[in-house]
C-alpha cells in the first residue's frame, strides 16, 4: 500500500485502535486534516483551544487507560497544548500529541508559525521527536504509543514538518507490530528476594500503614491492591491521585494523607513502623517537612521509576518494578503463610486509629442556611449513588471533592495533582464523556477555575456530551483566599472574584440547560433535577458560603502530626 | 564530591541538549560535558563532570538512565578509571620568558604547537589537575588565553562500556 505523510499518520492512529483525536486545525496539519476528512474510522473531537484538547486526551485516557491522542498545528497550536502537555507529564498520564512543524527546508529561519516545538516541550514530555523522513512517520508513532504506555507512562509528542505529510510524496506504508529499543527498557519485573524481604518486615510489623498513590490506577492494580490490604487487616491511605483504587467505604481505609489529609491518615503516617509505600512519588503536599516525615518507620516502595525511589525520602527496601505484578507476588508470599502478622499489636494499633477516627477531622456545619461545599459535594455523592466520573479543577473545590465523594473504585476521580492545572476540570470531562457516552460524568469546579476553559461548552454543545458541571461558587479564589487568612493576616489581596458571567445566561447562551441554587434546602431537589436531563449538559452553580475553609490542613513545612483542624484551633 | 559520569547514547539530534536540560531543570552541577560519536557512528559517548552529595549523584545517574535515548552509563569514580583532558593555551612569551616557559612544558611533557616572536601555543594532556597545575606554575600574567577540552574518562582493565 503506497500512502502520502498524512494517510499515514491517519492509518497508524487506526492500526493502533485509535478511535478519538482531539484536535484543532491549522496550516501547518491542512494536509494531515484532508486525510482525516476522507475517512470515518478516526473520529475527530473539534475543541475550542488547543489547552482544551491536550486535557480532554488526557481526561480520555486517565479514565480508559488507553493513550489519549491529540493533533494541533504549528507555533501557537502547540504553545497553547503546552499546559495541558505539563499537566500530563506531571501526572505520568500517556498522551501522543502530534504538532504540525513548519516545512524542513525553512526550519530555524523564523518562518511564519514557526516555534521549537521539541525545545519548548522536552522538559515537560517523556519523550520527544522531530521527524525528519517520511521513511521514519511511521515508526516514530508506533514509538511514541510504546513509550507513552509502557513503564511509567507520559506524554510523547511528534512534531511533523508539513512537507512530510506532502499528499504528492507517497511511500510504501506496513504499521510495525512491535517495537524494541536498546536505550529504553522499563522493568517488567519486581525482584522475588526485595518481595520477600518487605513481607518479612510488613509481618513483623506492629503499626503497618499502607500509603498508595496514582501508580496503583495507572496499573489497574486496584484488586490487588484491594485484595493485599483486606488479607492482611492493615491500615491503608491514599494520596490524591491514587483516590479509588481502595474503595473510599472500605473498612481498612484512614481517609487521604498529606496537606488536607484526614487527621487519623496523618497521625499513622506519623506514628507508623513499617510503611508500605506502593505507586506513589513522596510529593512534597504528602510529606510536609521531609524530616520529620514517618520518623519511626522503616519504608517499602514498590515504584516503576528508579528515580523516584529515594529522590526525597530514603526508603530501606525498594522493590523496582510494576504494582500489579509485584502485589501480586506479595499476596502469593502471604498466602504461603510461612510468616503469621502480629495481631495482638495490630489490634492495639486499631484501637489507637478509631481514638484519632473519633475526632471526626471532616465535621463541618450542617444546620448553616448557607449551602456548605462539602454538603454539595456528598449530595453529588448521593444523587449520583457513588458511582460517576468526576473531574475537577483547582482550588478548595478540589480538596472537597477528595476528600468528601469517597471514590470506590479507580478511574473515577479525575484531576491534576502534579502540575494543579485550573481549567482541567471541564475539557477532562469531554474526553471522559467521549470514552463513556453513556456514563454519569460531573465536574466540580470554582468560579475561577470553570472560566479558564469555559469555551469548550461550545464544544460539548455540537458532540452532545451531556456532562454535569457543579459549581462551587464561593466568589473567591477560596484556596488562594484561605492562605492570605491563615499566613497573610487576612489581606486578600487579588483573590476576590466577585465579578463572574452570569453563569445561567452564558450557559443557555452556549445552548445548555443553565442552574442556580442559593439555599441549603433546595441543594437536593436542584441536584436531582440536573441530572435528570440525561442527555443535555447542566451547569448548576450552586452558592456556597464564601468564608468556608479545607481542614485539616499541614502548613507548609510542618510535620505530619501539627495539623489545623477546625476554624480558629491551634495546631494539635 | 567530584563524579566523571561516562553515557552511551543514541546520535540523535537534540540527544545532548535533553542532557543539558536535564541539568539546569534540575539544578545540577555540571562543570564539563564532551561529546563524540564513538566507533559505531550510531552511538555518542559522553563524558559528564560534576559534583554532588551521594543523594544528588544517585538522582543524576538515575534520571540520565530515564532519559530514553541514554544507552549505557556507568560512574566511573565509583571503580578504577583514566581520565585525560587536552588544553591549549596560549603564552606571552617574550625574550627573557621564552627559556623559562619552555623548560616548564618539557616538565609537564606538553608540546609547543605554534610560535611567534612574542608567544608559545603550549598543548597539554592529562589529567585534569594536571592541567590545573601547569595554570597555577605559570605567571597569571603571561596567559592570553586557555582552551580546555573538558575530561573524557575511561575504565581500567579489559572491559568496556559497549552494548
Ligand atoms: C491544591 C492541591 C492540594 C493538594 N493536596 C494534596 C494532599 O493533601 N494530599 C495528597 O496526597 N496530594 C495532594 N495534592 C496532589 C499532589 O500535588 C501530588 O500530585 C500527589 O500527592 C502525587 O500523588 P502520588 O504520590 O500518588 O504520585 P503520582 O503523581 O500519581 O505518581 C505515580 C507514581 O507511581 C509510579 N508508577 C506509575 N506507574 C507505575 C506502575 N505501573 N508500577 C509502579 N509504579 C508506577 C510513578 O513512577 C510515580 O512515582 C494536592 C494538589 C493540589 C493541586
Ligand atoms: C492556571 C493556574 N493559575 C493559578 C493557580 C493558583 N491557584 C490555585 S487554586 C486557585 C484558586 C481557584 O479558585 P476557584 O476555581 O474559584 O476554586 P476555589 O478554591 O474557590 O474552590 C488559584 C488561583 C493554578 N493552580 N492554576
Ligand atoms: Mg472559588
């Protein structure tokens, strides 16, 4: 088969069983763009800025688990993909994004949309290429999917001179089944002796405490996962991105950790002997001040990425290799049964968690008139039964989703940990809804954060997604705002965001069914309403008291146990 | 303390600037960096000096390792090793001086590569604090100008960094 640049790019996304791009035309892609035209096996998602399209890919792919694709063109296509590339990378979500370059023979002479695209994205990439032949298109793209999706997955972009996709230059086109690279091997195995080694430790454990984080979701490990910490009886928390792969309800579960982790997550980080570290990258929100982070315990990690173990937490047993396998061959250790766990002191441990349980750390206001965020939050929960997709942005609105809808299974909680990107929350849903037309898919979203990206419900209007947005409209900044309460003496300074659309008219104005509620007694009704209308995409903004703050919360640089729990208190 | 890091890589175009970038984004020392292709036109050997705590070593070697065109790479601090650095630098050399600066190359066993009636071009290999000591035994005020290679390093004994 004799194809030209741009059959070929289209060819290879089918033959690697891609089904959604997630594009935005230009001069530099025309040609890749009449290709995609003259088929129907790629559908192409239209957004409306490139920032859009690199989230919706990457929203695609955090709840498939497949690759998320986008295509944009040249110079500002690609700078306007870059947030969403960063936003990707930090958390370790596989995206191909194939940018438009001008021709090869005017490269690096300034030329009308011209940007050094694998210049400007090599530090937020895990990979990059510039394809210089068209002999080369075709394999550089099955390199890109294979490195994207294999050891700790990333995002990889091709940059594609627009003289390689030519419709007049046609080469003879095979996909390659298989690619294998000498410079790059990601570990398929964790070491059986490393595995043993920590069982024997978790076993004489006295006060054990899983922490797991989002490399649990990327493996769809979450039943071993599951089935690991129910055998073994031992406590488990999670940190934001690994929400979900321990159910939210399960009994051996402490609540998130870090910043606004929950008081009984943090005090066992604090108190722990033996900590079991699986998927998660020791992020500065998770530990407070490394010093004093988990000063009694000796640390497992199970890890894909060398460099993550150890880089700001020295660990005592590292176990390199994949979360699934290496769970796996833990339970089957544990099930050999050689080595019992110490149940006399887990049962004393437990005890001490249910004391700091019972300080009931996420207790807030349920008589206010004022609607509470979090009260927002546990009627999405209600209304939806536990069971949707939720995306978010950044902000406080964040921190009460986490911490209040309980996520039972992974790949339902959707967010930007790493990079906190406002204007996730929105396009993420429309890669979501793509995957999952029939779904339930909410977003929980600030005033400020919706309006980052506000645009695309023009594109939610013409691929009728019909996605549930819930506003938490505080009128503030109210993360940003709550910092300049607690450490800048209540100058809010720049944080006010009193002056907003009218959110219903812009709504029904982009063709949408548009909602407001302002009292905590009409929140349930209003939040049942929405979704009602199965196939019309709803924005609800719901008015949330404006002062109302995330507890607990770590201040920066303290330990895990010097938490602020409640308006007003003083560190415990 | 001073590590001499040698990497096998692909010779890709942009392949050194993803080392170097990995450097700054980071925050990583770097006092010197060559490069070349190797035997295999296909593979570049590097030779990368730099300094660090044993954390901050460790967290180098393995986010070189990540970067998906590095082939190989081996500490070669971390067991016996050569390590050869070539200058040339550039000496006023005036009547009285000329003896002098000759006699101080022969020690150094470097080679006067070009001469005028007022200069010597010196060229020197060795070890790096070699070279620093030839700078240090010369007058600071009769230098016009230094040109170091930067080290490029190699383990002992029959094995090589290959693939
Ligand atoms: C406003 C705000 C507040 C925040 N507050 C908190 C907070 O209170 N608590 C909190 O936890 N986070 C918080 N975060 C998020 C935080 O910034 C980090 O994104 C998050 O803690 C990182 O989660 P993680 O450790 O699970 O790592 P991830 O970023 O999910 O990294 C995954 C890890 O798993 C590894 N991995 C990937 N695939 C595999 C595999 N197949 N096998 C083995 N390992 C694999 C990777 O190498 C990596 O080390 C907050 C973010 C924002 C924006
Ligand atoms: C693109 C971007 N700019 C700035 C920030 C810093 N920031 C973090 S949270 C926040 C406020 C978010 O406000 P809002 O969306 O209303 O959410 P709330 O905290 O009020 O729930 C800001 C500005 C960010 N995370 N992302
Ligand atoms: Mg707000």
């Amino acid at each position: 088969m004799e194809l030209s640049g741009g059959d070929i790019i289209v060819q290879c996304l089918k033959d690697e069983g891609v089904e959604h791009v997630f594009g935005y035309p230009g001069g530099a892609v025309l040609h890749i763009y009449d290709a995609i035209f003259k088929q129907q096996d790629v559908k192409h998602i239209l957004v409306r800025h490139e920032q859009a399209a690199a989230h919706a890919a990457d929203g695609y792919a955090r709840a498939t688990g497949k690759p998320g694709v986008v295509l944009v063109t040249s110079g500002p296509g690609a700078t306007n993909a870059v947030t969403g590339i960063a936003t990707a990378y930090m958390d370790s979500i596989p995206v191909v994004i194939l940018t438009g370059q001008v021709p090869t023979p005017v490269i690096g002479s300034d030329a009308f949309q011209e940007v050094d695209t694998v210049g400007i994205t090599r530090p937020c990439v895990k990979h990059n290429f510039l394809v210089k032949r068209l002999e080369d298109l075709a394999l550089t793209i099955k390199k890109a999917f294979y490195i994207a999706t294999t050891g700790r997955p990333g995002p990889v972009v091709v940059d594609i001179p627009k003289d390689i996709t030519d419709p007049g230059i046609k080469i003879p086109y095979s996909y390659p089944g298989r690619v294998k690279m000498r410079s790059y091997n990601p570990v398929v195995k964790g070491h059986l002796g490393q595995i043993k080694k920590a069982v024997k430790i978790m076993m004489e454990a006295e006060r054990p405490v899983f922490y797991t984080g989002g490399g649990v979701v990327l493996d769809d490990a979450a039943k071993s996962l599951t089935e690991l910490v129910d055998t073994l009886e031992f406590p488990i928390t999670q940190t934001l991105m690994g929400l979900g792969a321990y159910p939210g309800s399960g009994k051996h579960f402490l609540g998130m950790l870090g910043m606004h982790g929950t008081y009984e997550a943090n005090m066992a980080m604090h108190e722990t002997d033996v900590l079991i570290a699986v998927g998660a990258r020791f992020d500065d929100r998770v530990t407070g001040h490394v010093k004093q982070f988990c000063p009694d315990a000796t640390i497992i990690h199970i890890d894909i990425d060398p460099s993550s173990i150890s880089k700001n937490v020295r660990v005592d047993v590292p176990i390199v290799g994949p979360v699934r396998q290496v769970l796996r061959d833990m339970l089957k250790v544990v099930n050999e049964g050689e080595i019992k766990p110490n149940k006399q002191a887990l049962k004393q441990w437990w005890e001490q968690i249910e004391k700091w349980r019972s300080m009931d750390c996420l207790k807030y206001d349920q008589k206010s008139k004022l609607i509470k965020p979090q009260h927002a939050v546990e009627m999405l929960h209600k209304v939806t039964k536990g069971d949707a997709f939720v995306t978010s942005d950044v902000g406080q609105h964040q921190m009460f989703a986490a911490q209040f809808y309980r996520f039972d299974k992974p790949r339902r909680w959707i967010n930007s940990g790493g990079l906190g990107t406002m204007g996730f929350g929105l396009p993420a849903a429309m890669g979501v809804q793509m995957a999952f037309p029939k779904a339930e898919v909410a977003v929980v979203t600030g005033e400020s954060s919706i309006q980052m990206c506000i645009q695309e419900l023009a594109t939610c209007l013409q691929y009728e997604l019909p996605i549930k947005i819930i506003l938490l409209n505080n009128g503030y900044m109210g993360m940003v705002r709550q910092w300049q309460e607690f450490f800048y003496e209540s100058r809010y300074s720049q944080s006010g965001m009193s002056v907003t659309p009218d959110f219903v008219k812009l709504t029904e104005s982009y063709g949408h069914v548009g909602m407001r509620v302002d009292k905590s007694k009409d929140l349930e009704g209003a939040m049942k309403e929405a979704f009602t209308y199965k196939d019309r995409l709803v924005f609800l903004d719901v008015v949330v008291d404006p002062t109302e703050n995330v507890y607990p919360m770590i201040a920066a640089g303290k330990g895990h146990h010097e938490m602020y729990l409640s308006p007003g208190s003083e560190l415990v | 303390m001073r590590h001499i890091i040698s990497i096998l890589m692909e010779n890709e175009s942009g392949a050194l600037a993803r080392v170097a970038n990995l450097f700054t984004a980071r925050g990583y020392n770097i006092e010197s960096l060559t490069v070349a292709p190797t035997e295999d036109r296909s593979l570049s050997r590097m030779t990368l000096v730099t300094s660090g705590s044993d954390e901050i070593i460790e967290q180098i070697t393995k986010q070189l390792n990540k970067l998906i065109d590095v082939v190989k790479l081996v500490d070669l601090t971390e067991g016996g090793h050569l390590e050869r650095e070539m200058m040339l630098i550039k000496l006023r050399a005036e009547r009285t001086q000329r003896e002098e600066i000759k006699r101080l190359v022969d020690i150094f066993r470097g080679k006067i590569i070009d001469v005028t009636d007022t200069s010597y071009t010196v060229e020197l290999t060795g070890a790096a604090s070699k070279l620093n000591a030839f700078i240090e035994a010369v007058n600071d005020e009769l230098i016009v100008e230094v040109v170091r290679t930067g080290p490029s390093g190699i383990g002992r004994g029959p094995k090589g960094l290959g693939l």
